[in-house]
C-alpha cells in the first residue's frame, strides 16, 4: 500500500467536510428530530452525553474513514481521480458496504427503517462528498 501520494490536506478537508455535514444532517433543520424518536431519545438523555468524547471520537473515525476512501483512490484510480470518479467510489462504497452493514445491524437490533435511512443516508452522503472534494484536489 503506497500511501506517499495521498493528499492529506484534501484528506483533512473531507474529513471537516463530513463531520460539518453530520452536524447539520443530525439537526433539527434535517434528520434530528426523527432521529431522535426513532431512538427514543429525550432531550435530557441526549444533555448527559459527554459531547468533547462523543465528537471528539466521532471526527476521528470520519478521518479514518476518509482515510481508507483516500488509499482505495490512490490505489485504484491513481492520478486519474476526478471529482466525478472521487464522488462514485464513495457512494458506492457508502451503498454497498457501509448502508449494508448498518442495515444488517439494524434488522438484529430491530430498529426501525427510518433510523437505518437517516444514519445510512449520512454515510453514503459524506463518503461521496469526501470522495468528490479528494478526486478534485490534486
């Protein structure tokens, strides 16, 4: 795995990117809202999270995330990544792998399908902008 030519200022950016995204997709504006029901989760449950931990720990894994979407297009369309191409590996890696994989989850947990379209919609959602804003930055 050659990972010298990953730009990780893009790398960075999509990272931000997605994690800006999630805050605003898991808003009232969006999905909040109906996240929050699908969870049964009150508003006073929600004010005891430690919110440093739980976001701190979420943009690390969105990095990482990132960072596996950035060695896939380093590693199979090298230089010849562009926005479009960028966009599609990281929607069909966020619809085929990762909405899957929640969605096996879900059916064990019995979760309900709005949960599983609101937090799968999001993963497919910022895996292809990552990929967009990497395949764009050269």
């Amino acid at each position: 795995m050659e990972i010298s030519n990953i730009n990780f200022l893009a790398l960075a950016v999509a990272a931000i990117a997605s994690f800006a995204l999630g805050s605003v997709w898991y808003s009232p504006v969006l999905f909040g809202k109906s996240w929050q029901k699908s969870l049964d989760f009150t508003e006073e449950y929600l004010k005891k999270g430690n919110m440093a931990v739980i976001f701190g720990s979420s943009f690390i894994l969105i990095f990482m995330m990132n960072f596996g979407l950035a060695v896939i297009l380093q590693g199979h369309a090298g230089q010849n990544v562009t926005i479009f191409s960028g966009a599609l590996y990281g929607f069909l890696i966020g619809l085929f792998f990762i909405a899957t994989s929640i969605g096996i989850n879900m059916l064990y947990q019995r979760k309900s399908f709005t949960l599983w379209a609101i937090d799968a919609g999001y993963q497919i959602m910022y895996l292809t902008l990552s990929g967009a804003i990497m395949g764009a930055w050269k």
